[in-house]
C-alpha cells in the first residue's frame, strides 16, 4: 500500500505537488463515501477556485511572484485556467 503525503527535497514543483495531492486525495475521498463516480472535471473546477484564491491572497499580500512560480506548470498546460 502507497500512501501519498507530498514530495520532501527542492524540487522544482514542490509547493504546487504538496499543495495539490491532499486536494486530491480529499476529492477522491467525498466521492467514496457519497459512493459516486469521480469526476476529473470538478477536481479541475476545485483545484481552479483554490488558486484563484491564492492569487487574491497573494496580490493583497504583494507576493504575486511566488503565486506565479507555484501555479505557472498548472496554467501553462492549461490543466486550469486561471489568469496569471
């Protein structure tokens, strides 16, 4: 049995990778005990809400630059679509 917990060292897409598998594994979660089917395009939906989230923190905050580096490799491949 694997369980995921996120990545350790410095890697390039730490902080989006540790950010997003415990979204996932509470998604794949709800969907098991509601006994429905997943649906990747919801977890996409959450995972947008989440990072347009972060970014109003990050434009109040003045750290726009790290809200960038974090969720670029997602926006870039157009797994979400948020703005950046």
């Amino acid at each position: 049995m694997t369980i995921l917990c996120g990545t350790f060292g410095h890697s390039k897409h730490q902080a989006l990778t540790n950010h997003t598998l415990p979204v996932a594994k509470y998604f794949i979660y709800e969907y098991f005990l509601n006994e429905e089917p997943l649906d990747f395009e919801l977890y996409k939906l959450l995972l947008r809400e989440k990072a347009l989230a972060e970014k109003h923190i990050a434009f109040k905050n003045n750290s726009f630059a790290t809200f960038n580096k974090k969720w670029q490799p997602l926006v870039s491949k157009n797994f979400i679509t948020c703005t950046v």
